[in-house]
C-alpha cells in the first residue's frame, strides 16, 4: 500500500508538470494566432500555472458541481453516516471524509479530493435505495480505499485537467477550424516551430487526456477492491454489491467522459463491452469477482 501511495504521489506530480507544459504550448499557439507578439509565452505560462494552482487545490469543488452533488445531512443518511465513522475506525485513516449525495436512480458512487484531509465520498441515491447495509459497506469502504491509498489525488487532478484540455480543443475547433486566421499564414515570426507542436498538442491533447485516464483507472479499481474486504472482512457483500451495480439498466445523468473513470464502476450503460479492453475505464465485472473470491 504504502509504495502505491508514494507511485500515486509521483504520478500526480509528473501529470501537474506534463500538464503546465501542454497547455503553455496550446495557450502558446492561440496567443500567437491572435498575433499577440513575445508577450504569448508570458500569458501561456501564467494562465497555466495558475489554472494548475486551481486545479490542484479546488478539484473537488469542481467535480462536486459536475456532478450537481449536495452534502449529506446526518438527519436524512444516518445509515451512511455510520457505516463511514466505523470504516473510518476499522482504516485507521483518521479522519473522517465528507459526505455527498447525488439524486439519481443508478447505484454508483466516488471518492475525490486532493488529500484525506480534504476528502469527499460522493453516493448517489440510487445505491442508498437498492443496496442492503453490508453492500453499501462493501462500497464505502472501497471508495475510502482510494483515499487511504491518495488514488483521489491523482484522479481528481486528471479529471480537472483533462476537463480543461478539452475546453481548449474545443475552442480551437471551433474558431480557428474556420479560417479565421488563415490571412496569416505566410507569416513567419520565427516561432513556427513552436506554433507548430502546440497544434499538435491542441489536436492530440484529448487522446492524451484519456490513456491518462486509463492509465490509472484499473489497477487501483483492483486494490480498492482488496481493500475494502480487508476493512469489512466481507468481501461477498461487495461482490453482490457490485452486481447489482453492473447490472441496474439506469443512465447516470450527471456522468460524463471526464469523470466516468472515478466510480466505481463506469456510470455509461454500453451493452455492446462485456469485457474488459484497452479503452475501459475499469476491469470487468467477471475480473473484479473473481479477484474478490481468490482473497477468500
């Protein structure tokens, strides 16, 4: 656990970096487009440090409104209230995570923050009413495994950060798809170059943005898995959990491409993917069972 934790820690720092990096080229390549002059650089690197900054330090107020979430009253969720504070004491984890609940009829849920101290649990309706009290153990207690383990860090900064990178693309696609400036291109200022691989990294950038996304969706989706029979010495009741889940024929309405891969499983009802592939954002429901019944 603890070398995952650290492997997690890295991975962000290194994503927060790449992520300055690409959006100070696109930036770069809008500015200039707009013949904005020397005084491009000095904008891109501001406006992508900052946007890291912000990032980094709001990501979960982010993804809480995307996900059109509310805080838990202890008054109406007092079943999940307690399920949390004993997980919370059989974790050893300190301190106790917010609650948020998002009214919708599919059973799914995520955790998100940048820290343990700053973290969130986020379950939908759906899962408070279809599940029984050992299976919304079995799910709690995974989701407090992604923040135990810091996976909340590194996927709520992908999110962020893909989200905006997306945004960007867009943008480009949009104005400068249209010609708008195509009166300037035998202009050369001697930053072809790198006008040029900041195009690139506007057309690639989303490509990019979902390997990230893939890249650390499964393999923590397994260790949560473990995890979470470790703490309720269970490991039936998730399986059951995460059939019911798997199985429910609902659309989660407030999902979308950039947090699909921060549930528990992915909230996109595709009939058409039985199995696991290369663009799965989680292992198969087959895979994640049988991983749980090898711990037995």
């Amino acid at each position: 656990m603890y070398e995952d934790i650290r492997s997690n820690k890295i991975k962000t720092g290194v994503i927060i970096s790449i992520f300055i990096i690409v959006i100070s080229l696109i930036l770069y390549y809008i500015c200039m487009a707009f013949d904005m002059g020397p005084i491009s650089i000095i904008i891109a690197l501001s406006i992508s440090i900052i946007t890291s900054w912000a990032s980094y330090y709001n990501s979960d107020k982010i993804i809480l409104s995307m996900s059109k979430a509310r805080p838990a009253t202890h008054e109406e969720n007092q079943k999940l209230v307690n399920i949390l504070d004993a997980l919370v004491v059989s974790s050893g984890l300190g301190v106790t995570p917010k609650l948020y609940i998002i009214n919708d009829a599919q059973p799914n849920a995520f955790a998100t923050g940048r820290d343990p101290e700053h973290s969130v649990i986020c379950v939908t309706t759906g899962l408070l009413e279809k599940l029984d009290y050992y299976e919304l153990e079995g799910v709690v207690g995974h989701e407090l495994a992604h923040i135990a383990n810091y996976d909340i860090r590194l996927s709520a900064v992908v999110t962020v950060m893909v989200s905006f990178i997306v945004i960007l693309s867009d943008f480009f696609t949009r104005t400068f798809m249209r010609g708008r400036r195509s009166s300037n291109s035998d202009d050369n200022n001697g930053n072809t170059i790198l006008m040029l691989i900041g195009l690139v990294f506007l057309i690639l950038a989303p490509i990019f943005g979902k390997l990230a996304q893939l890249a650390i969706s499964r393999r923590r989706e397994f260790l949560a898995d473990s995890t979470s029979a470790k703490y309720t010495r269970n490991p039936d009741a998730l399986i059951s959990a995460l059939e019911k889940i798997c199985s429910d024929p609902n659309e989660l309405k407030s999902a979308n491409k950039s947090t699909a891969h921060m549930y528990i499983s992915s909230p996109f009802r595709d009939k058409k993917i039985e199995k696991s592939s290369i663009w799965s954002t989680h292992p198969s429901l087959d895979e994640r069972v049988n991983a749980l019944r090898n711990l037995k």
